[in-house]
C-alpha cells in the first residue's frame, strides 16, 4: 500500500514538474526608469498595460540607456536576443559596473608594471655601483 502511494506520489511530482509553460498567462507589459516610474518596483498594477502570453513566462529585467536605468517588463517570447559569439561563449553588453571592474584591472596592471621596471632599474643601478667599487679597489690595490 505505501509502496503504491509512493510510486504514484512520484509520477505526480514527475508530471508537475514538467511543465513546458505553454499554458497562457497574463503578464505585465512596460518601460519605464527603474527608480521612479510605473513600471519600477512596487508595482502598481492597476496602472499597468497587461498582455496575455501564449507561451514562455514573464519577466522583469533592468538596462541601461544613455545613463538612465531602464526597467522593463514582458513576456519571454517578445525578446529577441542577438548574442555575440566569441570561441562559442555567449558575450553581452554589461552595464557600467564592469566597465569600472575593467579600468581598475588595466590601473593595477599597469601599476604592477611600473613597480617592475623600478625594481629592475634599482637593481641595475645597485650591479653597476657594486661593480665600479670592485674596480675601483682592485685598481688601488694594484
């Protein structure tokens, strides 16, 4: 008997959990700046376009354009994405944090490099001065 309720407890859970989310559904559709606006959190629904989905699930995401944060809602199967292909890795336009994250990489790179070449020439300057003093007491001594 709990062997029987177990197996069909399974295949419920199997067949729920394969949803293809086909069925339609309402989504929120707008645009508007991400931090003031009808579109921007908390939403006020009453305010707000809805559009029935036939497929896919609703969104919600955020994009910068110009310097102002755009957010956005929809349903999945109105996006178009046109990814750039770079050694078969998908690459996206990021926002202005990575942006920062790549300019303080190229500061500490080049800082590493200028602490290098001043280690380099110190030590260069340090060779020649132990040098000249070898010469120059191997001269009076001889």
């Amino acid at each position: 008997m709990w062997l029987q309720i177990l197996v069909f407890l399974v295949l419920l859970a199997s067949g729920l959990a394969q949803n293809d989310f086909s069925d339609p559904i309402a989504c929120y559709k707008c645009k508007g700046e991400a931090k003031n606006s009808s579109c921007s959190d908390p939403l006020e629904a009453e305010n707000i376009e809805q559009k029935t989905c036939d497929r896919g699930i609703c969104l919600k995401w955020t994009k910068y354009e110009g310097a102002v944060l755009q957010m956005y809602r929809s349903c999945s199967a109105d996006l178009n994405f046109q990814l750039t292909m770079i050694d078969g890795v998908c690459r996206t336009e990021r926002n202005a944090v990575v942006v920062a994250a790549a300019a303080a990489v190229v500061v500490v790179v080049v800082v590493v490099v200028v602490v290098v070449v001043v280690v380099v020439v110190v030590v260069v300057a340090v060779v020649v001065v132990v040098a000249v003093v070898v010469v120059v007491t191997a001269a009076a001594r001889g």
